[in-house]
C-alpha cells in the first residue's frame, strides 16, 4: 500500500513499502519549478500504518515492520534514516492519506506532470521566445533557431549618420568610427 501526505501547499511526502523497502519521494511543486527527491530504505515489510510527525520545517516518518521501528528524518529537500528522533510526544502528527498501488515498480507513486514550455517574454519594445530561440528588440533581431545571420548597424558617434559595413569613417561628418 502507498499513503501520501501533504507537507504544504507546494510539498508533498509519498512513501510505499515495495518487496521490505520503504521508498520515500518528496515533490516540490512551485509555478514553473518542479523538484523531486527520492530514498528507498531496506526497512522489511511494515506490520503497521507508517506515522508521520511534524514539528516546524522538520518531519519524523516512523515505520514499524518486522525488523522494528525506524525513523526517517525530512528535512526541506534532504530525506535520511536516525537512530533515535528526539521524543515525538513534543511533535504534531500528520495524517496520510491512503492511495492504491498503481504497479510494484512505481511504489504507488503518480508520475510527475511535464512542466508547460516557457511563454515568450515581452518587456516594453523586447521579447525572447526560449521554444523558437530567439530575440528581437527594435529593429534587430536574433535567431538562433535557424542559425540565421543577424545585421547590426553601427552609427556614428558624433553626428548619429548610419555607416555602411567596412566604412572607417563617417560619410557625413568624417568622424572616425568604432569598430
């Protein structure tokens, strides 16, 4: 049997006991970010319900099975085994819900959902698009998706006259350019 719990509004704990491992996967789930962490500990087959203690930012995942009680620390990202929690009379508990085995291989686990592709971003007369590669601000543009060749105009310092590719100095007012 799997059993998923929800952390906070962006984290949720899913813990299954596969073949005497308890697998462990702690989802965090931001707009555009998606993180998941997984451990699975040689724990033997659980003889009861797996609790869940919370006391802050740190939870304690007590499993009792036939080889005795083990705790599971989970702290932020980082999920590990300690002999001995400090006494979780001074915890709150956490319910689980209980969710039915999809296959043995997955744990009961859902997949992870696939991140929508990034929206072009548009400030004032700018815009990038990451799916196609490209730029574009004003008149120039970039486009890295066709390897295309862009033009940069170069103007002069001093009087603001466009050049022309390979012009040393300004038509206009004989200024000599940047190159």
């Amino acid at each position: 049997m799997a059993y998923v719990a929800k952390l906070s509004s962006f984290q949720q704990l899913a813990i299954a006991n596969v073949n005497g491992q308890t697998q462990v996967n702690l989802t965090l789930s931001l707009p555009g970010q998606q993180q998941s962490q997984s451990s699975s500990f040689s724990t033997g087959q659980w003889q009861t319900e797996p609790e869940l203690f919370c006391q802050g930012q740190e939870y304690v995942l007590k499993i009792t099975s036939e080889q005795g009680v083990h705790h599971i620390l989970i702290q932020q990202n980082s999920i590990s085994t300690v002999a001995q929690p400090a006494d979780l009379n001074n915890y709150s508990t956490v319910n689980f819900e209980e969710i039915p085995d999809s296959t043995p291989e997955s744990g009961g686990f859902k997949p992870m959902q696939p991140m929508q592709p990034m929206q072009p971003l548009k400030m004032g007369n700018m815009s990038m698009d990451i799916n196609s590669m490209s730029m574009q601000m004003g008149n120039m543009s970039l486009n890295l998706d066709n390897q295309e060749k862009t033009t940069t105009k170069t103007f002069c310092s001093q009087c603001g006259t466009e050049a022309k590719t390979g012009d040393r100095f300004c038509r206009s007012c004989g200024h000599k350019l940047d190159q």
